[in-house]
C-alpha cells in the first residue's frame, strides 16, 4: 500500500462497543489501519492521553427551512454546518419539508437547491410528510424511499404540519411497506389549542406559559397514541425530542410489551428547565420556547436515567435556529407577541456534544462508550449510514473527534452559528473537541475553522439496522 496520508499516535479510542489504545491509519479520507507503531505518515497527529470518538452525527436538526413567514432560519448550510463542526458533529440530517398542497419531490428539490456547494460536512436528508395524499403515498415516498430519503418526521401537533391519526397510519404503513423510518412528534394538538385559548382568556400570555399550553400530559397522551398506531401498523418508529418522565414512563410501557419503539432526547432536556422560559412575564423566557418544553430539575433525572440505561436511542439537538432579537426570529415583525406567535425551538448543533461529554462522560453519568453509541452510531444504524459513519473502523469513514479536556465557558460569542444568542450561555464545561476531522481533514482546531463550503457530500439514507430493545 501506498504510504498512508495521516496517522493520528497513541489515540485512546472509543467506540460503541469498547475502549482501546490504538493509531489510526488514514488513506483517501478512510480509515485503513488500527493498530499500535503504524508506518510512518504524510502528516501525523500525536493524540497522546486524549480520547478519540467517532464524529457525531446529528439526526435531528433544522437547517434553512422554508418558514411560514414572517419567520426565517438563521442558520443555512454554510453556518449551521460550519457550528456542527466546530462542536465534533462530521454529519447532520435535517428536514426537507413539505408545505400542503406541495409534491415532496419538489420540496426535496428545493432543500437540494438549498444545500448544494454549501456544506462543510456530509449531510443527509430526511422528509417532513405533512400532506399524505393518494400519489404521495402510492408513488412519492415509495419512489423517494428507493432513491435514499429512507426517514421522515410527522407531527401530531402544528396546524401547518400534522396529521389526523388516520393519515398517521397511511404513513406509518408505507414505512412498513418499504423499509423506512418513521419519526413521530408526539404532542396532543387539541389539548394545546383549548390550553391555549383559556391562557390567553386569562391573560396568561408572555413566554412561560408556552410550558403551561404543553404539559407532560399532553406528551403523554400523544407518545401512548404514537405506540398504539406503530403497534396497529407492526412498524418501528422513533418517537423525538422526548423531555420527561410521562413520556418515558409510556415508552418503556411499550418496550415492555415487546413494541419496536426507539427514541430520541436533546440537550435541552436536560440542561434547561421551564424556568428558562421566565419567572416572571420577561420577554427572554422567548430564547428557550421550544416544544416540548423543558421541564424540571426531577425531569432531567429521567433524561439521564433514560441516556444510561438504553431506553434513548439517539441524542440529538433539534437545532431551531431563530434570532431572538430579529423580525424574522423571536420577535415577529419586531414585536414582543403572545407565546403561540413565538417561532418554536432553540439553537444547539455546536453545544450538543459538548455538554454530552461534559456533564455526561466527565461528570460520571455515563461510559464513553454510552456517548458514542447515543450521538453517532445508534444515529447511523437508524438512518441507515452504518458502517461508513458513526464508528471507528477499518473501511469507515475518517470522521473523528480529539477530545481537549478542558475548561471552556459556554459564550455565544464563541460559537460559530448565525443565532445571536445560545440557551447554553455561561454554563462551565470541562471538554471541548480539539479537533474535529471530516474525512480524514482537520475542519476545526479547538481554535480555527478549516472548512471549505461545499466539501460536504449528500449521503443516501438506508434501510435501519437497529432494533428496540427491552429495558
Ligand atoms: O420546538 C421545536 N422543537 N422546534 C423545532 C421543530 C420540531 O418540532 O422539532
Ligand atoms: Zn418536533
Ligand atoms: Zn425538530
């Protein structure tokens, strides 16, 4: 073999499965050797007492989606990538979303049109089904399903978005058919609407009572719907962004019974609780509406159980990127408004792996092996991308994280999103990627950015290699 182009010495390196000491031999941006005293290199990092992880791959997060206006991301390929990068994620998979009435080739056109040259990592995509009419469902999704657009989200809650729970089976059905898979956002729609309009009667309309409109019952409900549809239909879903201990307690019900019910849970969870939202009527209770709510301190003990034990799959941001001061963001057309106005979600792709490692492996909650697996490789084995992403290992891809374990504070004036402000301000972390590489290329330093619009590649999505399992 030709000499290799980079060999990273004397990595401790972590995976899914176990932690080892080892080189990694890289050639053409693929791993080719693991090993100790590999030959000598073009180029060599010494990873020496630094632990060394699969990059991560983000499997929920929102980039340059078209908005019912006057709302707008702030985030495109170009930055939101850039961020991802910058805090250890090689891959992200955001939406392409159909608005009603629109074909989904069309909006998945579109969100090619938006990506091309602009990402500085690989990027899949996954659908948003919101109009599941007869040729969508005969001809579209199964056409697109065979083509590499293997998952897409559907939303119980959101007038622009969900379906009735007939439509839900409709979706869930082709799914089964074709090998997909499904992401449910389990929130009772009416339930939030007939909160809604006694909080507003009441006058009750600043920021925090955004978490009063959605309660755990309401996730609740939902998430026990969600499994009695996948159930009717003998299909797997995965249940997203789930934020305590109802919603857990029903998806443990689930897997308790044998149901093929995966999930999914986010920083927010367990780093933010409603108080964010406000104590009082302030309007900057608006940067951390998102849905579901945080909830509490209690709730964020369930998380973390949840994170240990195997009942969440995946963890991941659900990067919403709205300004907070911007016509476009929190403050539509310029005006402090009443919650239901807020655009929904928080910013968090550069934070996610971060506060994982951080608070997680760091802080004694979980092995490193536990953060792998929940922020890359369960990631690739639902979305289909396993072995080329998500581990360590001859034949996959050199998308790797150098840990720096150090102390670093949270300041948005250091993250390399476009949001002007992050949830996550002044928390005190102990880690921060070192290095992030993308294919066997630095993208990130721990100080620089290295990126290249556009290096980034589509990936095509397959068919799931992971099962729910009993905990
Ligand atoms: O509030 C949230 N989570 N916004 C993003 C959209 C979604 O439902 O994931
Ligand atoms: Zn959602
Ligand atoms: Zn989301």
């Amino acid at each position: 073999m030709d000499a290799l182009d980079l060999v990273i010495r004397h990595a401790r390196v972590a995976t899914a499965a176990d932690t080892f000491d080892s080189d990694i031999g890289i050639k053409d941006g693929v791993i080719v050797m693991l090993g100790k005293n590999l030959p000598k290199a073009t180029k060599e990092i010494d990873a020496a007492g630094r632990v060394v992880t699969p990059g991560g791959i983000d499997g929920h997060c929102h980039l340059d989606q078209p908005m019912p206006p006057p709302a707008k991301m702030a985030d495109n390929f170009d930055t939101g990538t850039r961020s991802a990068a910058c805090g250890g994620t090689t891959t992200v998979i955001p939406f392409a979303s159909q608005v009603k009435g629109q074909s989904i080739r069309a909006a998945v056109d579109d969100y090619h049109q938006r990506a091309n040259g602009q990402a500085h990592i690989d990027y899949s995509f996954h659908l948003i089904v919101s109009d599941p009419t007869p040729d969508v469902l005969q001809n579209e999704l199964p056409a697109l399903i065979r083509e590499g657009y293997s998952s897409f989200k559907i939303y119980m809650t959101y007038d622009d978005l969900k379906l009735d729970d007939g439509q839900i089976l409709d979706v869930l059905s082709v799914a089964r058919t074709h090998g997909a898979t499904a992401m449910i956002h389990a929130e009772n729609s009416d339930c939030i609407e007939w909160l809604t309009r006694r909080l507003e009667a009441a006058g009750q309309t600043a920021p925090r009572f955004h978490a009063h409109s959605r309660p755990m019952l309401v996730e609740r409900e939902a998430t026990h719907r969600a499994i009695a549809l996948s159930q009717l239909v003998d299909v797997p879903i995965l249940i997203v962004h789930v934020s305590g201990r109802e919603a857990v307690e029903q998806i443990r019900w689930g897997r308790a019974h044998g149901l093929k019910i995966l999930a999914e849970t986010c920083p927010q969870y367990l780093f933010l609780t409603a108080a964010d939202l406000g104590l009082d009527d302030s309007y900057l209770g608006a940067k951390c509406v998102c849905s579901p709510p945080p909830r509490d301190k209690a709730n964020q003990e369930v998380i973390w159980d949840g994170l240990n034990d195997g009942l969440f799959t995946v963890f991941s941001s659900d990067h919403a990127p709205f300004n907070y001061d911007s016509p476009e963001g929190k403050k539509p057309e310029g005006k402090e408004v009443d919650f239901k106005y807020i655009p929904n979600g928080i910013p968090g792709l550069e934070t996610r792996m971060p506060l994982l490692y951080s608070e997680g492996v760091l802080g004694g909650r979980i092995t490193l092996s536990k953060f792998v697996e929940l922020t890359s490789t369960n990631a690739a084995k639902t979305y289909g991308l396993h072995p080329r992403k998500g581990t360590i290992a001859i034949g996959s891809d050199a998308d790797l994280v150098i840990w720096d374990e150090r102390a670093v504070t949270i300041q948005n004036t250091n993250l390399h999103h476009a949001v002007d402000y992050t949830p996550y301000e002044g928390i005190e972390l102990k880690a921060w990627p070192g290095m992030t590489l993308l294919r066997g290329e630095v993208v990130w330093d721990g100080t620089h950015f290295y990126g290249q619009k556009g290096r980034g590649q589509f990936l095509r999505g397959g068919t799931p290699t992971i099962t729910a399992k009993r905990v």
